[in-house]
C-alpha cells in the first residue's frame, strides 16, 4: 500500500536475518481508521526464497503475533500487508524472519500415446442394379469470340490485362481524377480517394493519386510509372 494523504507510517525497525544477505522492514500503516502491518524483505540470495516474517503488534487491550509469507526471487526486494483492524496499533518487539527455498514443481511427465487399434471389417453386399438409359440430343452451341478489350493486347506496354483501357503506354491520356474501377486492376493505397495529382504506379506496386506532387509515392518506395487510359 503506497503511502497517501492521512497515511501515517509508524517508526521503521530493521532486523538482519541472515548478516549480508537480508533484510527485512516491518512498518505500521493507518488509512481512514484502518491499521495495516507491511513487511518488506530485500533478498541477496541467489536463488529464490520463501520468507516468514513474524512481528508482535498491540492494541490498546491486547497483543498477538502476525505472520506475512511471501515469496522474493534471487536479488529481488518483495513486500506484503496485513489488516490488523481499525484504531492504532503499535510494535511489540523486532520482527522475526526465516528463509526456506521453495518446493520445485515436477515437471508434467509426457502423455502415453494411446495404444492403435486395427479393425478388420469384412462385408459382402448383393445388390441388384437396373439401370435405364434415355436419349438425349446433343446441343452444340457457337459461342463467338469476344471482342478485344480496350487496350488489350501490345498496346497496354505491360498493364494488367483489363476491360476499363488502363495501360502504361503514354499513348493513352492522364487520369487526374479517382475511379473506382482503378482498384479493381490495380492495388490502391489507403488513401487513393484522397488524390489530386494524376495516377501513377509506386515502386512497391500500388497506386496512388499523387502524381505531378511532391512526395509523390513518398510512403511507398518513391515513383515508377504513370498509368494512362484509353476512351472506353
């Protein structure tokens, strides 16, 4: 519990239990009425430690002895509190403390494969089929050879094969302005909507709207290409 406004912190004792290697701080803390016992142990082991810090504390009436257990890593400081009650309470004597290595978990053993089973299973089925044949009269249908997409062929200088005339040949004219049909063939960047240059291709192959800006394509390797497009 970190102190706060009407925290009082009584006066700190320390106790040494093993000389050199650690030390433990009993304090009493009051908020709102209520007494709280914090131990705080600074371990210099090289291995983690489970600690029993025991401190006498009386009340008015009556004393009795609190005991915190915490557990502090190698070269670690940890510290635990105690709700003792309301009203003050104050220190009977040093606090007590002692250091044990925690139990080690034994590993989970590995699961036994289960054992594989082999089922033989022998049927013999009889079945009587009749089959039926009707029939049916051949429909041959000649479909005609669709017509050349606009710039298909050699006149798309490498473009993606597409129905809406994108090409990378400077034959075709500018787009200066976002079509949707754009990214349908092409890979847009996040903000291809927000363009007002003309379209271009960037060298990590999307497109953008920041062609004849500056920065163009500055978030996606710099510029490569324009892209044109024919009448459609």
């Amino acid at each position: 519990m970190s102190p706060d406004t009407g925290v009082r912190v009584a006066s700190v004792r320390t106790a040494t239990a093993s000389p050199g290697r650690t030390t433990v701080r009993t304090s009493l803390l009051k908020v709102g009425g209520k007494s709280y016992l914090s131990a705080r142990v600074t371990s210099a082991y090289g291995t983690a430690k489970r600690f029993t810090v025991k401190q006498r504390v009386c009340a008015p009436s009556t004393c009795r002895t609190v005991t915190l257990a915490l557990t502090v890593g190698a070269g670690m400081t940890g510290w635990q509190e105690r709700y003792l009650g309301t009203g003050s309470y104050r220190r009977s004597g040093a606090p007590t403390v002692s250091a044990t290595t925690p139990p080690t978990v034994p590993a989970a053993p590995a699961p036994v494969p289960a054992p594989t089973v082999t089922v033989t299973v022998r049927e013999t089925v009889r079945e009587t089929v009749t089959v039926v044949v009707t029939a049916t009269p051949t429909v041959t249908v000649t479909v005609p050879a669709p017509a050349p997409e606009p710039g298909a062929g050699d006149t798309l200088c490498g473009a993606p094969a597409n129905a809406y005339g994108f090409t990378f040949c400077a034959t075709g004219a500018r787009v200066t302005a976002p079509l949707t049909e754009t990214c349908l063939v092409f890979s847009c960047i996040d903000n291809f909507s927000e363009g007002r240059g003309y379209l271009v291709m960037c060298k990590d192959g999307k497109v953008s709207m920041s062609g004849g800006l500056s920065g163009v394509c500055s978030y996606h390797d710099g510029w490569l290409k324009d892209v044109y497009r024919f009448a459609t």
